[in-house]
C-alpha cells in the first residue's frame, strides 16, 4: 500500500497538551468545590470528549452515584469556554513531531496528504493546529462538529479520508484504544503512538497494526510501504 493520506489525532499524538486541559478543568473544578487531580491523572480522562473527561473527573458522589446531566453540562461548557480562551499556555509538540512531518511530506514527491482528526470541539482545533504548524501542514484539521459523532464512530475519519481521496491508502495515528477503534471501523491501518497518553499497553491491546514509540518510526513505516508498492 502506498500511503496518500496521513491522519492524525491532535492531543497526546502531535501536541502535549495535558498541562494546559489540567489547569483549566482543575481551576473549575476548584470553583464548584470538587476534588481536582494531578495532571498526570488527566491522561486517564481524556480522548472521548468534553462530557466524558467530565464524568470521569467528577466520578461518583459518596452515595455512589453518577454526576447529574445538569453539572456535567455546566461543569463542561465552563472548561470549555476558558480552555478556548487561552489553550496553548503550557501545551507543546512532541520531541520529534516537526522533523518527522517534513520527512514525510518529501516522500513519494510530495503525494501524502496531512489532517488532523480530534474529539476536541472543532473550532478550536484548527486554532491549536495553527499556533505550532505552518498553515498548510494540515490539508484539514476538523474536530467534534455538528453531524459527526464523536471518536470511536469512523464517520469523520471516512469522510476526510474520502475528501483526501486515500480510500485504501490512508493511516490513522493516534495515541489511545479509541484511535485504534476508529480506524479500524473506518477501514483505516492504525498507528499507535506510544509516546502519548495512554502508552504502548493500552495500543497493545487495542490491537494496533503499529505501535511506535517515537515519530521517526512513523516515517520508516511510510516508506517501507512505499518501496513495497514500487
């Protein structure tokens, strides 16, 4: 298989970004008098979405039960409206990212197309990708939006890929079990990047047609798919 689209997921595979999502779900967590966590502990929390990341760090209450549906929502629509405010306080690429980017936009003469799929809220997205990567790095760069579900549901991925026209020609890197998932319902090859949050386990066994543990593999993959197709 030639590769001509290389997609990515943002948080955890292209950026660090766990500092910055811990110090503003902390501070409003702080507000409404919850327990707030280590940043370490966000790593658990995140990659399905505001609401989730939510309920998982509000947890049960001491009578056991679920948080109610009106704080989740209030508790997310606060973290998201001040993480849109200042996003990229603390947040930084990954060791490796930028020069793996430019080698892989060299090969096969230019023909890999690259985006970015993430389950943040699609505005913002594009506003990270902008503040770290040269604006046309990223053919597109698209998050949660109206229309399309959430991650692990392929719908977004399948109609990038589409978009980029890379139907059989297209991998998916991502960081977590919910990246594999969505690539393999999208009929997309998997690319775990064990640098990220979750680690090498977890895409383990989630089943990932590759786990790497730095972003030069990525490029090594890449062209050894395209020496095959030659």
């Amino acid at each position: 298989m030639a590769v001509r689209a290389l997609l990515f997921d943002l948080d955890g595979t292209l950026l660090d970004t766990l500092s910055d999502i811990a110090r503003v779900a902390n501070r409003v967590l702080a507000r409404h008098r919850l327990p707030t966590h280590a940043t370490d502990a966000y790593r658990m929390m995140v990659g399905s979405g505001m609401r989730e990341l939510v309920c998982r760090a509000v947890g049960p209450g001491d009578s056991g039960s679920e948080p109610s549906d009106a704080l989740v929502d209030r508790l997310a629509a606060e973290i998201k409206d001040e993480y849109a405010t200042e996003p990229v306080v603390l947040t930084k690429p990954y060791d490796g990212i930028a020069d793996a980017l430019a080698k892989l936009g060299a090969i096969a003469g230019g023909a890999i197309g690259f985006a970015v799929l993430s389950n943040k809220p699609d505005p913002l997205v594009r506003r990270i990708v902008d503040a770290f990567f040269a604006p046309d790095t990223f053919r597109y760069a698209v998050g949660q939006r109206p229309g399309f579900p959430a991650k692990p549901d392929p719908a977004s991925l399948i109609h990038l890929v589409g978009l980029m026209d890379a139907q059989g020609r297209a991998l998916y890197v991502g960081d977590s079990d919910v990246d594999v998932q969505t690539a393999r319902a999208a009929g997309v090859g998997s690319v775990g990047a064990a640098w990220g949050f979750r680690g090498r386990g977890e895409l383990e066994a989630s089943g990932a047609d590759w786990v790497i543990d730095h972003p030069k593999e990525l490029v090594a993959i890449v062209r050894s798919l395209e020496e095959q197709h030659e």
